[in-house]
C-alpha cells in the first residue's frame, strides 16, 4: 500500500443504545481510527440503528453523552453510516431524526462492504 492509500476500517456496531454504559468505548474506537487517518464505515445492526436518533435524552438513564457524538465523526475525517434497510423501514425519517445521514443496505451488501474494508471489527 502506498502512502497515498488509506486503509479503510469497518466498525459493526451490533449493541443496542442503553444496552450497556459503555457506548463511548464504540466512539473511542472510531474517534481514536480517524486520528489514525482511517477511512471509516459504521454498519449498524438491528437495534444498535437507534444509537443515532437525535431526540433520545440519556441523561435520565445516567449515560454517557457518547451517544450523540457519533455525529461529529463527519467533521473529522472519512465516515459513512449504514444500516439495514429492513430497520431503517421500520423508523421512517416522518417519524424518527437521525443524528446524521444513514445509508440503507441489504444485509449481503452491508457484508460485502466490510470485507472490502482493509479490517473490522464488531462493537
């Protein structure tokens, strides 16, 4: 790989928001590839899709903000967002405001996207 090339990094986010306190740890990860000068492609899976609605308060639950600053990514660096198009159907956009613009997939193609990533890794 030459040093024009930037390695890609596939991040598979499979937990589902407020399932656990450590959604930061997700966003450290990607946060911590951008500073790395990584391209980075987020595939949401299921549930783990409603991480990045934009009018969820977790300060009743006691959890950390990490769950908003998936929408800075954008801003630092190559990022693109996916998820199911069978989960984004079931939160249509008349109902539901994502944090950031998410790109629908078919199961295969999400697939496929991240094996063409140089690694991946499942949060």
């Amino acid at each position: 790989m030459s040093a024009q090339e930037t390695s890609s990094l596939a991040l598979i986010v499979r937990s589902g928001p407020y399932e656990h306190r450590s959604a930061r740890a997700e966003f450290d990860v990607a946060l911590a590839a951008l500073v790395m000068d990584y391209r980075i492609e987020v595939y949401f899976l299921g549930a783990a899709l409603l991480q990045l609605l934009a009018e969820r308060d977790v300060s009743p639950a006691l959890l950390p903000a990490a769950y908003r600053a998936w929408a800075s990514l954008p801003d630092l660096g190559d990022v693109s967002f996916f998820a199911e198009v069978a989960c984004l159907d079931r939160y249509p956009e008349s109902q539901f405001r994502w944090l950031l613009p998410v790109h629908g997939m078919q199961a295969e193609q999400m697939q496929e996207g991240w094996r063409r990533c140089n690694y991946s890794i499942v949060l």
